[in-house]
C-alpha cells in the first residue's frame, strides 16, 4: 500500500475552515470525495490552540437535527449548556454525547471561571448520523466522565475505547448504531497491528506521523482502511483516533442540520428563522444570543 497512490477517497487531507473570531479547525468529513466513515459524517481537529483572556472563541446558541455530536477534548475545558437545561464542563478524556434528535440547541464557550485564564485547547468536535427511523427522536444529552472511559493494553498500544467496543472492553456512551472510537497511544520505535474492528474504519493521526504496512501517513491525515494493517512509529511516539462502524447512507446536509430527507432539513431552517419551538428548539437558559440562520448557503 502506498498512500500516494490511494484512492481519492479513502485518504483524505484536511482542509482548514475558520469558524470565526479566528478559530480555525481541520476538517476531513465531510470531503469532497467521500461523505462519511460509518456513521461519522463530520470530523473537526481543533488545536493545540492558546486561548488568551482577548480571544472570543465562544460559539452562541445554535440548531442541530438528525444527528449526535461527540465532543472530545486532549487539552483545556470548554462549557456546554443546551435548551433542555444541561450545563456541563467537558474536560480532557470526558466524552460528551449529545444527540439532537428532532431538534435542539446549544452554546459552547469559555467557562466563566476561566475569563482571564491563559490556557490550550486541543480536541476533536465529530457529528454522528443517526439511524433513519430514529431522526425525529426526543434530544438527549449524556457526559461520561475520563474516569469511566476504559483502558485496552494491546501489546505496544494503550487505547481508550471512548465509544463501542475493542480489545473486550466496550465504552458506557450510548451509541445508537454501531460505532467505533477510540484514543490510540503507540511508543517510539514499535509496531502494533491494527485489526478490522467495524464495518467500514478509519485511521486519524493526531501528534507525529506513522508508518502504515511501510507507507507513511503524515500527521493530521485520515486514511479508510479495509484491512488488518502494521502499524509502525518512528523516533517519537505517535497519538491517532480510530474511526468507524456501520454505514448508515447518504444524508443531506445544511449549515448544522442533518437528514435524511431534505424537506426535514428545510422544515428545520423555517422553524430556526421564525423562533418557532416546533421542533423542539427552544432558547438555552440563562443566554440571549443565537446564531442566525446563515444565508450564503445554498440547501
């Protein structure tokens, strides 16, 4: 195998995507090329960033539909709170799974405590699509705490099984089709191999390159594999996620709204222009913003 001869669409390269007040993060899903891996339809790299008291990183209350978000952090804090009145802290190996459902909104910003704090951000923002029968679901929203994420020792590697299950250890986060995650850690100098371990997977690499079956995978590159694969590091020690699960189909998808039928995401954009509560979007607690409905995009 040599990464420079794949298929367009199984190795992927990022682009970078300014998401405002100069935040920008790496984005691989969705590609040109390919729409999802499993039910990963959007995959976001942000950091490591330093977060000064002058920066204004904060992303007001906005929609989501039709999919679950799950938000990872390897450094710094962020403050999630949403319409149906959680407010929760996410922190470095935590997981927060929030699944949207037929509708709901929610801000992430600095948490207050930490105004005038220097500090770095670093973690990985993804969407999920959900099963099409369970679109319209009511929102939910879990927090599993780093403790409770478990720890898989496979010969060289130490994984954190942040979602479904690997090396006989399953994630308690409440996946609702089957879905692959994980936190992979690999020594200097060693080689691990890396089973199949879903139906369609993908390997991320988030700190040094790796050698994958003797090719190298650059840093913050995604490659879809279908196969076991050696995987080899060199002089430092490599960090890369583990994405994957069951394909889940195609999903139209506008600004922060997912479906699988397109009047679902135009019945979703009336419903955020008019303030209408309909669908279950209603204002988080305690806030006054919202974001706008975007119109330079195209549905």
């Amino acid at each position: 195998m040599d990464t420079n001869k794949m298929e367009p669409n199984k190795l992927l390269r990022p682009h970078n995507k300014d998401l405002g007040g100069g935040f920008v993060v790496r984005r691989l899903l969705p590609s040109a090329t390919r729409q999802a891996v499993g039910p990963f339809i959007f995959f976001d790299h942000f950091g490591p960033v330093t977060i000064t008291p002058n920066d204004n990183h904060d992303v007001r209350p906005h929609p989501h539909i039709g999919l679950a978000t799950l938000t990872y952090l390897f450094e710094g804090v962020i403050m999630h709170r949403d319409n149906l009145g959680y407010t929760q802290r996410i922190e470095p190996g935590a997981i927060n799974f929030m699944i949207a459902g037929k509708g709901i909104v929610h801000s992430e910003r600095k948490p207050e405590e930490h105004k005038n704090d220097t500090y770095t951000n670093h973690g990985l923002q993804l969407w999920l699509a959900i099963p099409e029968d369970q679109e319209k679901i009511p929102a939910s929203f879990s927090h599993t705490p780093a403790t409770a994420i478990p720890i898989a020792h496979n010969h060289e590697a130490t994984g954190r099984v942040l979602v479904g299950s690997a090396f006989g250890l399953s994630s308690p986060v409440p996946a609702l089709s089957p879905t692959l995650y994980l936190d992979i850690q690999l020594p200097a100098n060693s080689q691990w191999q890396l089973p199949m371990l879903a139906d369609e997977q993908a390997i991320y690499s988030i700190e040094n390159q790796i050698s994958i079956a003797g090719n190298t995978l650059e840093m913050h590159t995604m490659l879809v594999l279908d196969q076991e694969q050696a995987i080899t590091t060199g002089a430092h020690p490599a960090r890369f996620v583990i994405i994957g699960g069951k394909a889940l189909g195609h999903r139209f998808m506008w600004w922060n709204f997912v479906a699988s039928k397109k009047e679902d995401i135009d019945n979703a954009a009336i419903a955020w222009e008019a303030g209408d509560n309909a669908l279950g979007m209603g204002q988080v607690p305690g806030e006054t913003e919202r974001i706008p409905l975007p119109k330079s995009l195209s549905k």
